[in-house]
C-alpha cells in the first residue's frame, strides 16, 4: 500500500530510488514520484507506473543529487492524478524547499489544513500527505528534524514517512506509525523503505523501526527519537532474504513463480518442525504458551481476504484435532463490534504481510480485552509479528504477486501443525498426529503433480473465460477453498465470482445458473462427498457446466462433469492444501486470456496498511 523509498549516501540516489520503486511497485501503482536534492530540490511525478515516472525523468535530463525521496502510489485521498502524486512539497512561499513521502492516512487532515488556510497556505492537491508537508513547512525553523517531530505530535493517523529539505542538504528525516519503515544501513549510506525487496539489493544490514520513532540521518550516522526528542534505541539485523527469492527468473509473472515455489515453501514451512518419526511437532516461537494454548476456551482467527479464508481452514482443524471451540473473524468487523473476550480466549492472527491494518489493529484490541495473542505471519520482524505474545512464521518466501498462492499455503500448513499441536496436549493420539504429519510431508510432492496440469487447466479455462459469471461451491474444508478460487479469480481476472457452501446454493443463488455457466465444485473424496455430487445434479439439470476438482482415480466423477482436475487422495483436513492449487491455475490462466496485469491488477496492491 504506497512504497517509499529514501536514500542518502554518497552515491546518486536517482538510479537506487528507481529500482527501489520498481522493486516496491506491488505495493502500488497509480502514481509515482521523486524528488532529488541538488542544491535546489528538483520533483518529478507521473501518473501511471514507474516506467513513467522515468519517462518524466528522462525527459528533464535526469535527476543528479546524493539525497533523495521516492514513492510508488495506490491512492486513498484525491484521485489518481499528477497533483496527487508523491512527493508534496510545503507551501512555497515560505521558501524552505520541503518535500515529503508518504504511506498511511492523516486522519485529521481537514483540521490541520483548516488551521494552515487560515494562515495563507494554499494547497494545489487533495491528498492528506500535502497537509503534513505544510504542517511541517509551517513549524520549520531552522531544523527539519525538530519539525517532523512537532508536526507529528499534531497528527492522528497512520505515516511512514521520510521528508527532506533544500536548507539541509545533508539530512534526512522518517518517521513511523503504523505504517511499515525500515533503514537499511551501508557503509556511508543509508536507504529508508517500506519494505526490504527495496534494500536488499544494497545491504543486509537493516533497522525496523518501530511506531513514534522519528530517524534522522546524514550520511555518516543516525540517531532515533520519539515525537517529543527522547531517545531511542534502535537495533540493526540481519535481513533474512536475498536478491534471488525476489527476482523473476524464467517465469513471466511473480503469480506463476509463486505457485510453482509452493512444494518448496511448504518444505521449508515444515521443515524443523515435524518429526517424522517421533511424530512430534516443534513449534519453537509457541512453545513457551502451549499449556495456556492447550486450555484454551476459545479461539478466535482474524485476518482478511486470502488470510481469512486460510482462517476459515484453521476453524475447521482446530475444532477437529484440538476441540477446542474455534471462531474465524474478518479482523475489519471483529474490533468494531465490541467482541466478547473471556478469560481463557486465545485470538490468532494470520497475514502474510504482517501489516494489514485491520488486522493488527484487531490484535492489539484484543489483547487490550485480555487475549493471548498469537500471529501466524510470513514476513519477519513486521508489526503483527512483533504485537503478539507467541507466533509461527511461514517461512514460505517473500510473496510478491498481488494475488496471494503460496502465503495461502503457509497458512494452512501453520494452521494444521497448531491444531495439531495443541490437539496432542489434549485428547489426539501421538498416532494420529504421526499419521497426519506423515501425509502432509507428501503433500509437496502432490503439489508438482498438479502442477503438471497446467496446460490442461488453462485449456479448460479457454472454454469458460468469455463468461462473465462463475460459481465455487464446496463444502466442509472445501468450503474455504471455494471461497479462495472465486477471490483469486475476480481479483486478477476481474471476473466476478462467488464462492459459498454448495449447501447454501438451493437457498437463493441457484436462480442465477443458466446454460453454460461455469460453476467450480470441490469434489474431492471425502464425507460430504455424496451430498457434493447431489449438488452437481442440481447444477447441471439447470444447464450449468460443471468443473470439478476431484480425486485421482475417481471415475465416477468424470462422467457426471464437463471439466475435471484431478488432485491425489490425501485425509480430509488436508485437502485445502491440494484443491486450491488447480484454482490458482485457473485464475491464473483466465487473467491471461483477458488480457490483464496478473502481478498488478487494477485498484489492488499488496498489504492494506489502511482501514
Ligand atoms: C488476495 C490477497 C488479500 C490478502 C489480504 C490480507 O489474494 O492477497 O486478500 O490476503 O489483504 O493480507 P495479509 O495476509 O498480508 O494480511
């Protein structure tokens, strides 16, 4: 959601900001910008994606300067317009050349621009960021630094920001709440950004910042403070990943990469943490609450989106291996409601990101309520993952396709070694976890078998693609699943698609299966597996076309549908694993054959860091 990157050092900064934007372009793409300080700070803004913006910058010669501030767009105040592109300057006349980055949302926007106009500012954009330029702009004396920390003690809202004058060549101040910054550090350099894909490529070496800290830096050192000047501290890491896992290599789209990485990540994602022969699962970031887990009254999955629908999975395991009573919550709708949360309430939250502001936000209520808080998280050191008590990282990679697959998949995983976990500390038998532990190692292995039905998947997908309307049902764990495939279609196809229970089907939505509607069905093996085939009849008797994905060797299945995709046999619970990869396909294929951005599709971008 908006990437910033920032950079001082002795290098140019024009060349490090560009492939910091582009790097940082999933996280949006309406607009970008970038200012260079030169003696005089020179602003260069496209609308568009950053092939642009370097358009913009081609044709004004090019930016020189060691010191500059960029950023990558999805819009939330004021259209995608140049105007509203980052970076914003402070009010002109005042003269003190200021311009600032910006990734949140101002919420008092309107009071403090009420107060500047009332002062003679006069404001050329719609967006909440220029308010904060000119905020600063108006308490600017003499130190930037001391500015940004008076203007953010005005401010409510969610920032990362890195701001940068004309009068003080050598400085450049961020500054974060709730909204994701890092600085990496080098030798006589420092690169300030969203994210790590922006840095990685220049040192390992890296500060998270945390929420309230203001950063000042030149080009020989730092120093961290809060909003009222106290110090901070700050520690520097290690990054954990490198340039390759976020490079394309052969494949045309991170989407593809991504679920062809999926054997591979659920490795990793289990590695470490099955034994197979002890039949124990290791859990280290839990072991510390597993008793507190294991009497859980109740437990409570957030997250939204992808991180949701893995939630729902997560409700069906919990209460099948731990019994323990399992609800699953949109994190957005969960704060607002004024949730019960009794003694004994454990919420979890799931994000690949770690910075969905609906999520964290319902996090840290509920632990304000007395909830231990448990996050299932990919990317290390993000603000969910450093909010809970206890958690398990996915280890799946960084995710960069604006469509989550293989984040999806760490998910479940996480979520079937918990329930697993805690179920053994109550009543599940070691057997039984030992068995399940055992076919879920296979379950990488199942993957590239479905993998290799690609060509067949998006040959199928050719026959449906002009459709405007599709239908996911399944039930019992496929019932996630089916809500998954509609989400992953519609988001980068922008076909619309709605998954359900195919129980809830007779109840309404039936009206709208015609002659040859698609209609996507769960049909796996299983225990719902009749009442699904019943459920195929009633579709097809009304003319709609069927696509199933089913189980290996199921020839009953083939004769009663127009399409099948076919996954190996594996037990009940692991099944989401499997059935959601031949979705993925689909969407996938279907986005191509619509001629869409499957890494960028329209009005999306990865990790919602506002409400
Ligand atoms: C869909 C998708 C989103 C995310 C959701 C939560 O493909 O990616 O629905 O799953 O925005 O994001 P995280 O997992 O980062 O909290």
């Amino acid at each position: 959601m908006c990437g910033i990157v920032a950079y001082i050092g002795r290098r140019e900064a024009s060349p490090i900001l560009l492939e910091g934007l582009k790097r940082m372009e999933y996280r949006g793409y309406d607009s970008a910008g970038m200012a260079v300080l030169d003696g005089d700070l020179r602003v260069g803004r496209a609308v568009g994606r950053v092939a642009a913006l370097e358009e913009v910058l081609e044709r004004e010669g090019g930016f020189e300067g060691t010191l500059g501030i960029a950023h990558t767009r999805w819009a939330t105040h004021g259209g995608v317009t140049e105007a509203n592109a980052h970076p914003h300057r402070d009010d002109g006349r005042l003269g003190h050349g200021i311009a600032v980055i910006h990734n949140g949302i101002i919420e008092n926007h309107a009071t403090l621009k009420r107060y500047l106009v009332e002062k003679g500012h006069v404001f050329t954009s719609e967006t909440d960021t220029e308010v904060l330029a000119h905020l600063i702009g108006e308490l600017y004396r003499g130190d930037l630094e001391k500015a940004v920390q008076s203007a953010l003690r005005e401010v409510t809202g969610a920032y990362a920001i890195a701001v940068v004058c004309e009068k003080e060549p050598d400085v450049l101040v961020a500054a974060r709440k709730g909204s994701p910054l890092m600085i990496g550090v080098g030798k006589d350099e420092y690169i300030v950004a969203s994210d790590s894909s922006a840095i990685v490529a220049h040192t390992t070496q890296a500060i998270t910042l945390d929420d309230y800290t203001v950063a000042r830096l030149d080009r020989e050192s730092f120093r961290t403070t809060n909003v009222d000047n106290d110090p901070v501290s700050a520690e520097i890491r290690e990054l954990e990943y490198d340039l390759g896992q976020i490079d394309l290599g052969s494949y045309e789209h991170y989407m593809l990469k991504e679920i062809h990485e999926q054997p591979e990540a659920l490795r990793l994602c289990m590695k470490g943490r099955v034994d197979l022969r002890s039949g124990q699962i290791v859990l280290g970031g839990i072991n510390q609450f597993a008793r507190d887990l294991a009497r859980a009254k109740r437990v409570i999955f957030i997250g939204q989106g992808t991180a949701l629908h893995a939630g729902m999975v997560a409700e069906y395991l919990m209460e099948d291996l731990a019994k323990i009573p399992t609800d699953v919550e949109f994190a957005s709708e969960f704060r607002y409601r004024n949730p019960i949360v009794e003694e004994g309430t454990v919420v979890v939250a799931i994000s690949q990101s770690g910075e969905t502001a609906d999520t964290l936000a319902a996090l840290q209520e509920a632990k304000q309520r007395g909830a231990m808080a448990i996050g299932l998280v990919n990317v290390v050191g993000s603000s969910i993952s450093r909010e809970t008590d206890a958690g398990v990282y996915l280890r799946v990679g960084p995710e960069i396709g604006v469509a989550s697959t293989k984040a999806f998949l760490g998910q479940v995983c996480v979520a079937t070694m918990l329930a697993a976990f805690t179920g053994r500390r109550r009543f599940l038998a070691a057997e039984a976890v030992r068995d399940l532990m055992e076919r879920m190692s296979e379950v990488p292995g199942h993957i590239e078998r479905i993998l290799e039905q690609s060509d067949a998947i998006r040959d199928a997908t050719a026959r449906y693609v002009e459709r405007d309307n599709w239908l996911f049902l399944g039930r019992g764990y496929n019932y996630p699943v089916a809500l998954e495939g509609a989400l992953k279609l519609k988001e980068i196809s922008y076909i619309h698609a709605e998954g359900m229970p195919a129980a809830e089907m007779k109840h309404g939505p039936i009206a709208l299966i015609d002659e040859g509607m698609p209609v996507v069905f769960l049909a796996t093996r299983n225990s719902q597996y009749d009442k699904v085939l019943s459920n195929i009849e009633e579709v097809r008797s009304r003319g709609g076309h069927v696509i199933a994905v089913a189980t290996e060797g199921d020839e009953e299945i083939r004769d009663r549908v127009h399409e099948v995709f076919w996954v190996p046999d594996v037990p009940e619970p692991l099944q989401p694993l499997l059935t959601v990869v031949p979705l993925q396909l689909l969407a996938y294929h279907a986005a191509l054959m619509r001629g869409r951005d499957v890494d960028k599709p329209r009005n999306l971008a990865k990790s919602v860091t506002v409400e």
